[in-house]
C-alpha cells in the first residue's frame, strides 16, 4: 500500500515538473515569424521607407506587433549592446571590436546589406539649379570655405558619421556646422534659408509616388555633385541608376543586424525586407541589392 502512494506521489511530482518546465519553454519563446511582438531601432535617415515596409508587413500579417524606434544611428547600436533590441536597421556592419563583444555575450549575430542609399545634398528652391565639386563640398564641411552651413539631422546620426569617416576622413567637421533632431527639420530650415545645405538620406526627398520618373520633392532642390575622379565628366544627381552603378559619388549601403536566436519575428521581417521589401526599396529611389534590377534608360525631370 505504502510502495502504490508512493509512485502516485512520483508521478504526479513529475507531471508537475513537466508541465512547469513546458510553462517556462512557452514564455520564453513568444513570437514567431508571422506573430507576436518585437521592438525594433531603426536609423531615423530611413523612417519614411521603413513606415511603408511595417504598414505592408503588418497588414499581411495582423498578428505581428512590431513596435518600431526611429533614432539616430549611434543610439540604435546603443540599444543592442544594452540588449534592449535584437534587430537593428543601420547603414555598417559591426566593427571587429563590436563583433567580440557579441562573442563575449555568446551572441549570434546576423547581417546583411538590402538596398544602397545615397547621402544627398539639399539647398532651398532659390538655388536654381545646385551644383558642388565634392572637393569644394569637403571645404564647406571643414570650415575652410564659409560660404554655405551645412546643417545635419542629428549630432549622433549615420549622415555625420559617414561625412566624417568617409568624405572628410582625416580632417575635422567645421565648428560653425548646424545639427537639428530630425531629418524633417533639416528640409524645413534648408526651404526657408539660401545659404544652406542640408544634408540627409535619399529617401526623405525622393518622389515616392511615381515609379517611372526621377522627381524629388518640390520645397527643397537637390544638388548635382562632381566626383573627385575622372570617370564621370559632369555633375551626378542621386538618382537610380546613378546609386546602383556607384556613378554618384556619396552611396552607402542599408543593413539588417540581428541577434535573434530562433525564428522569431525579427527573421519573419528581415526575409520580407530582403524578398518582397525589395519593391518598396525600389519606389524608395533606393537601388535594392537582395533582387536582379534591369536598369533602362527613363523620363528624367530635373
């Protein structure tokens, strides 16, 4: 008698102690590829095309919460060292340095670069018809020429980050240079002043709505821009074209870096972005790089 309660007793500890280790295996793992919910940092240069890609995503898939941050660059690294996030959407890869440090946490990490953006030069609508040598940019950037401030989106964003590493690297920004907190609000103050030159992601003055045309909006003028090689004999707008054959001289590309650990909501997101997110890089005037793009001679508007 006393050997048959002890066995109930067995059993009934170790149905116990399955259904608890079940339990904790179940909230663990809360989301998949098509549902629940994730937070995601997204570098503010990209919001207006990641706001289409979340609106399509989220409407293929209702149960999929994605609550999306758009911020400077440098914040968005912030955010998956500090393990707030697990995917992040930049314009680098991590450095080597960032990458042993995700070792150290034994994290595995994921990235890939999607579409190529451009870094554009904006001037306000009295400015006819802006052109810059980059070599006379790089003086306005430095100080050595005052004619023109430039004025960036933010302090910390991925626009002063590649101006610094990649146009002026070995030389210092002017002190003289003007940094609001939004790309939005470089277009307003670059609209209402002439001897300014706002500088921001392609995708905030592209003409997202007609898909056969290079137009960018009309309260600010986009300037041409002379690459400092030969291979190119004339001023380049960002167009296209221009961005995917690296003809216009001021290209960087837009990255997904990831550590998620199962095939969670932030690998459902990433493989749209890199698969039927491809078109809306395209309407974006971004050059996407996960698809074959056939380029074709097309109306272009000045």
């Amino acid at each position: 008698m006393n050997f048959i309660k002890h066995l109930f007793s067995t059993t009934i500890l170790i149905s116990f102690l399955s259904l608890t280790f079940t339990s904790c295996v179940e909230e663990k793992v809360l989301d998949n590829q098509t549902s629940g919910s994730i937070k995601i940092s997204i570098d503010e240069t990209y919001r207006p095309v990641m706001e289409e890609q979340l609106k399509i995503f989220t409407a293929r898939f209702p149960d999929a919460h994605i609550i999306a941050e758009y911020k400077p660059e440098a914040d968005c690294f912030k955010d998956f060292f500090e393990d707030t996030t697990r995917v992040i959407f930049v314009t680098r890869e991590l450095s080597e340095q960032e990458k042993q440090f995700c070792l150290n946490k034994q994290w595995v990490t994921k990235s890939m670069a999607m579409a190529r953006d451009a870094v554009v030069f904006i001037t306000s609508t009295k400015n006819v018809n802006p052109e810059f040598k980059l070599t006379k940019l790089r003086e306005y950037m430095t100080g050595m020429d005052s004619t023109y401030k430039i004025v960036f989106d933010n302090k910390k964003s991925s626009t002063v980050r590649y101006i610094t590493d990649s146009m002026i690297a070995g030389k210092t920004l002017s002190t003289k240079i003007f940094a609001t907190n939004t790309s939005e609000e470089v277009i307003d103050y670059v609209s209402k002043n002439d001897k300014a030159i706002g500088v921001i992601g392609v995708s905030w003055v592209a003409d997202h709505s007609d898909s056969t045309t290079e137009t960018f909006l009309k309260k600010v003028n986009v300037a041409g821009i002379w690459p400092d090689n030969d291979s190119t004999n004339a001023f380049v707008k960002p167009f296209q074209a221009y961005i995917g054959l690296k003809e216009y001289p001021c290209t960087r590309n837009f990255y997904f870096i990831s550590k998620e650990s199962w095939q969670g909501l932030g690998t459902g997101l990433v493989n749209y972005l890199c698969r039927d997110g491809q078109i809306v890089f395209k309407q974006a005037k971004m050059f996407p790089l996960r698809v074959n793009v056939l380029l074709r001679d097309a109306k272009v508007n000045q």
